[in-house]
C-alpha cells in the first residue's frame, strides 16, 4: 500500500491546501494529512481547531482515502511511524523553493527512507496562503473565495474575534 504525508501549519486550510489534498489522494492509496507545529511561525488557530476545519473539508469532498492527525516533533519520525515513505509538498513560486528543498534534504538525512514529492500549485491558487486568509479575516473582508465553502463563515467569526496585538 501506498501511503503519503502531506504535513504542514494549515493555519487555516486553504482552497490551495485542498487542491493538493485532492491530487495527492489520486496518487497514493492512503494520505495522512499531519498538522505540526512550525516553531518558525506562531499559530493564530489551535491544533484542535486546524484539524476540525481539515476533517470537515475532507468529509464534505468525500475523500475517503484521507485522515487528518495531528503531529509533534519530527516529521521526518512521523512518517517512519506511519510506515510512509512520501512527505507531499505544494510548491507555489520561487520563493518556496529554497526552504523547501532545504527540508526535503534534511528529512531524507534523518530518514533515508523518505522521500518528499512537491506538487506544483494550480495557477488558481498560486497566490494563495493562510496567512493572506488570516490578514484579510482579520479586518473583516470577504474569505470565502480562499477557503472550504463549508468553513467560511467559522473561519470568518474566529478571525474576527482574534484581534491584532496592537
Ligand atoms: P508550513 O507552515 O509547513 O509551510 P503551510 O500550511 O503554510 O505549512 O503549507 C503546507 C504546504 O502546502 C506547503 O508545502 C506549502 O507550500 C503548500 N501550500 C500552501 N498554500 C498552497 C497553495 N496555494 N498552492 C499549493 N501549495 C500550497
């Protein structure tokens, strides 16, 4: 069987992280969407609140080869403890690239048994982040062309609760 990991903050899903999800849930017979902590990045959602969104979108697609979990520690471990040798990446522009082939190289130093395979976005989403869904939420402008159909309006009220430390 085989099975990938497709980790990432996912603070919150995007319509960007869900075109990966689909493809990716093509090419392999089981995918495993982890939720980690990026101590580079300081979540605005809980790990509770990434995986409730992740779960809800995938059900609503009917996407029955995925799962959604959250992570600590080494993705590199994670996978390992899986039993997948597949880390699945979206790569948007350039701009990705370096850091993401920098981790591509070190989780394959820490498990030579993985490998990461990148998916390059859909030009639709290109610009796409959670953190442009994050800025615009926050002031109160219109998410719902960035995320599920069925998490704009939770996405929304939480944004907008979560006022800017100013
Ligand atoms: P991380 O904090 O691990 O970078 P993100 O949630 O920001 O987590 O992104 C997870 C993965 O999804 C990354 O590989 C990222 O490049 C990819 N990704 C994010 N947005 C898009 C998008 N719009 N199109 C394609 N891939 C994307």
């Amino acid at each position: 069987m085989k099975t990938a990991v497709y980790p990432g903050s996912f603070d919150p899903v995007t319509l960007g992280h869900m075109d990966i999800i689909h493809r990716a849930a093509l090419m392999f017979d089981h995918l495993t969407v982890a939720v980690g902590i990026n101590i580079n990045k300081r979540a605005t959602f809980s790990p509770e609140e990434r995986v409730d969104f992740l779960k809800r979108a995938i059900a609503a697609e009917g996407l029955h080869n995925v799962t959604v979990e959250a992570y600590h520690g080494l993705i590199a471990d994670y996978a390992a403890s899986l039993n997948a040798n597949t880390l699945v990446r979206g790569l948007r522009a350039m701009s990705d690239f370096e850091s993401e082939f920098q981790m591509a190289l070190a989780n394959r130093r820490i498990n030579q048994q993985v490998d990461t395979a990148f998916l390059v976005t859909n030009v639709e989403y290109m610009y796409l982040s959670s953190s442009l869904v994050r800025e615009i939420g926050h002031y109160g402008g219109d998410i719902s062309e960035f995320v599920p159909q069925c998490l704009a309006e939770d996405i929304a009220k939480r944004l907008k609760q979560n006022k800017p430390n100013i």
